[in-house]
C-alpha cells in the first residue's frame, strides 16, 4: 500500500536532536542552525500530529511517542545509509587486497592483471607478495591458514601448498612442472648444451628461498632423472630468491630449474628456452582461497572469476 514518507532531513534533525538532546548541537552535527534544528522539528511534529519533545526552560527531553519512535527512526537511516554505500560499491567497484606467493605474484599475475584492469577498471587492487603464502609444514602454517579464514574485509590470497584451507572457498590454478632453462645464448655458445651432460661446462643456479620445506626440486634431482653422475649438484651459485635466479639465467650467467608456468612469457619472447624433456613435478599448486566470509563480494567474484579464465586459457594452450 502506498504511503508518504516525511522529509528525510527531519527525521536526520529529529534523530541528532533526540541523540544530543540539544538543537544546538545536532544544528552543529548537521551543519545548519538551532532554528533550523527547530524548525525541521516542528513541521515534523505537524506532520505526524503530536510532539516529539517537551521544551523546557533551558533544555528539551523526548517525549513518550518520541522515545518509542527514536529507535525505527535510527535504524531506518542506518538502512538507507548502508543501502547508499552498498549500491555504490557495485557502481564504483571497491578496494581488494590480494596476497601472493612471491614468485607466482612477480613472474605470472603482473603480466596477466593489465586483462583484469581492462575488464573492472572500477576495482582497485592492492597487492602483497608474502612468503607466509608457502604452507609451512607445522603448527606455525595451521595458525595462519586458521587467521587466514577470519578474514573480514575484501581479501584474496593465492597460496602455494595442498590446498587443505578450512573455512575458505579454494580454487586450484595449476601446478608447476619444473624444468631445466637458460638463455638461448648459451646453446651456441663455446660450450653448447646439446645433452644434459654438456651441464658440466655451465654453472648451475640453485634457489634457496626456502630450502626446508623440502618441496623445491634440487638439481641432484633432475641429474638423477637425466642420468648424470659426474657433476657436482652442488657446485654453482645459490640464491635467497627465486626473482635472482631467474634474472642470473636470462643474462646467461647459468642454468636454472624453473616452474615452466612461470617462464612462459620469457619463452615466448626468446629470453629462455626449456632444455630437454626432462621435468620434476610435485603435488603442490597454486590455490586461489578466498574466506568464506568474503565470498560474496562482488570485487572478490570479479576477480575470482577473471582469475579462473586465465588460469583455464593457461592449461589450454599448453595441453
């Protein structure tokens, strides 16, 4: 049934007032008079037919019906407030926060989020390279996937581990397959690699992010599979991060194992190239988890979504 609605400052001016239990002060709240205060007031009044205050001498107090109405009052502007911010959140878009595993962030979303800037320029992305986002086999790694789902405001995480994340929403992305990578300068070079034992005259580079997780394939690995005994797995140049490493083997200072995933547009630009056909693969992926609490938001849909397609175009072009 239709009805009519008294002026929404009124009600603000009602509401300010019967919260300071002064006109003076919701005029200051409100950016308008006293009288103004008093005068939204009164034509309230008139409209619902009876008073809202008492004016005593030197102050004001709510009266019997102003005291019940207060409540529906307060809560009514909260209603419209919230349903204001909400509709422009879907309008404008919103603020997400993404935190990444370092080199999955630096080596393959940077190059794919200008698609996802293209799709939602409305959403702004902010986003934090972690090594926390690498499970950790122990109780430290339960504690922060356990903080992980508390999560309250828009926030994303893509992490490295198995993907066993209760309370969030998980979406696996892909799993490295780690191979063998230089610069294409080092096949033709005075020592060519042509078999895995050409390795030998070449210096071979080691990432050491976190080597006691026992999950990053070594070289002593890969020399097994290709069936190479006299050289020193060891030997080379280790590194602390897995950015270093890729940047030594593209300017031709050695070999490294590399997730192939995360080189691809470096193949395709002829900066690397992937060595024989020898590769490590682990149980480990990436995983999109998203906490339950944050599911439905639309920015977090938004990316979520964008994040899928581009992970599914991935595993299409290599298949």
């Amino acid at each position: 049934m239709p009805f009519r609605l008294p002026p929404l400052n009124a009600l603000r001016a009602f509401e300010a007032a019967a919260r300071h239990l002064s006109f003076k002060m919701a005029g200051e709240e409100l950016s308008v008079t006293p009288t103004a205060i008093s005068h939204q007031i009164r034509s309230l009044e008139t409209y619902l037919g009876f008073p809202l205050f008492h004016r005593l001498t030197r102050a004001i107090e709510l009266s019997a019906r102003g005291r019940a109405m207060l409540p529906k009052v307060r809560e009514g502007l909260d209603a419209f407030a919230a349903a204001i911010e909400n509709t422009r959140g879907h309008d404008e878009g919103g603020r997400l926060l993404v935190s990444s595993a370092p080199t999955f962030l630096s080596r393959w979303l940077i190059r794919h989020l200008p698609g996802f800037t293209a799709r939602h320029p409305e959403i702004q992305l902010h986003m934090t390279a972690s090594l926390a986002m690498i499970d950790l086999p122990d109780a430290a790694g339960a504690a922060a996937i356990e903080e992980i789902s508390s999560v309250k405001e828009s926030e994303v995480f893509i992490r490295f581990g198995r993907g066993s994340y209760p309370g969030c929403r998980v979406e696996r992305l892909f799993s490295p397959v780690y191979t063998a990578v230089c610069s294409p300068r080092l096949l033709s070079g005075t020592q060519p690699l042509k078999v895995p034992a050409d390795l030998a005259h070449h210096a071979l580079l080691h990432d050491d992010t976190m080597p006691e997780l026992m999950v990053r394939p070594t070289w002593a690995e890969w020399l097994e599979l290709a069936g190479v005994k006299d050289i020193d797995s060891n030997a080379g140049m280790h590194f602390s991060d897995s950015g270093l490493v890729l940047s030594a083997a593209i300017d031709g200072v050695g070999v490294a194992l590399a997730s192939r995933p995360l080189i691809e547009a470096e193949v395709a630009a002829g900066r690397l190239v992937d060595l024989f056909d020898i590769v490590i693969r682990r149980p480990q992926a990436y995983f999109l988890v998203i906490p339950e609490a944050v599911s439905s938001d639309p920015v977090v849909r938004a990316f979520r979504d964008w994040l899928l397609d581009e992970a599914g175009r991935m595993a299409e072009s290599s298949a």
